[in-house]
C-alpha cells in the first residue's frame, strides 16, 4: 500500500512539474511552483527526486518522442504511419508541446537529453529507415530524417492541414523512390 501511495505521489508531482515547467520554462520555474501545483511539500520532492535537475531530466525525457519510436518499431508494420499518428496525438496536448520544445532548447545544458535527442536522430533513424524501408542506406536514412524533420515542423508550427493529409504526404514522400 505504502509503495503505491508513494507511485501515486510522484506522478503527481510528475505531472504538475510537467505542467509548471510548461509554462515558466524548466529554468524559470521553481520547485516552490511544483510544490504548490502537486499540493506536497519541497521535502516530498525531494524525497523522491534529490535535486531540480533530476526533477527536470525525468520530466523532458518523457516529452521526447522515444516511447512513440520505440513501441512503432515494435509492431513492424506500417511503420511510418504509427510514428506519424502517434506523433501528432502526443504533441497535440500543448503541455507535451512546450515541454518538448523547452527541452530541445535545453539539450546543450544536460548532456543526458543531448544524448537522447541525438539517438533518435542517428541509431533510431536507422531502425525506422531498416524497418519501414527495409534499407539503412545513406539515402534511405535521409529519407526517414526528412519525415522526422516534417513531424518536428508540424509540432513548432501546426500547419492549417489536416494531420491525416499530413502524415500520409510524408510518407509518401519519404518512401517516393527516385527512377
């Protein structure tokens, strides 16, 4: 019971972070305003997160794309669609949206998000490009990172086109072979 109440406390104080973080930006905020927000004391934050920048990383990380990448590869199949959709509903809630911006910008400040952000960008792009084109070659990879680049634009900017046009011009695009 104890270790459940507890799980329930830090995904409270998780998604008020997420939320505060949000808006203030992860350097702005203070724990104070995390604190508030989850209804717990900064003690209980710090119980279960030792410091702020832990507190930070633990809540940019779930704002990348990472779990959407890495459960589409998992299906094998249509690929590109289940990214793109999985995508798009995830950025469409605008907490995740200006975390996940707040955490781009944030990359060069914590080498551990650098690291992710740079993983999906390389040894991710190739598993998408190995299991959607069952191809790793250098024009295939650029391929997939044009369609995660088009995904990148569509969150910073949501363009007046339907996500389901959207989604299905990219992989269009990103499967369109040259003759």
């Amino acid at each position: 019971m104890r270790q459940r109440n507890e799980e329930v406390t830090k995904e409270k104080i998780l998604q008020a972070a997420a939320e505060v973080f949000a808006e203030e930006d992860f350097f702005k905020a203070s724990v104070d305003q995390v604190s508030k927000k989850a209804g717990v004391s900064k003690g209980i934050i710090f119980w279960h997160f030792k410091t702020k920048d832990q507190l930070i990383l633990e809540v940019a990380k779930k704002s990348l794309p990472l779990d959407i990448v890495e459960s589409c590869l998992k299906e094998k199949e249509n690929t590109l669609e289940c990214i793109g959709n999985k995508y798009l509903e995830k950025y469409d809630d605008p907490i995740m949206r200006k975390l996940f911006l707040h955490t781009i910008s944030a990359m060069n400040i914590y080498k551990e998000l650098g690291d992710d952000i740079r993983e999906l960008c390389d040894s991710l792009v190739k598993k998408i490009s190995k299991c959607a084109l069952n191809s790793e070659s250098n024009e295939d990879i650029i391929r997939i990172r044009s369609f995660m680049g088009g995904l990148l634009c569509y969150v910073v900017n949501p363009p007046n086109i339907d996500k389901k046009t959207y989604v299905n011009t990219l992989i269009k695009i990103a499967l369109a072979k040259e003759t």
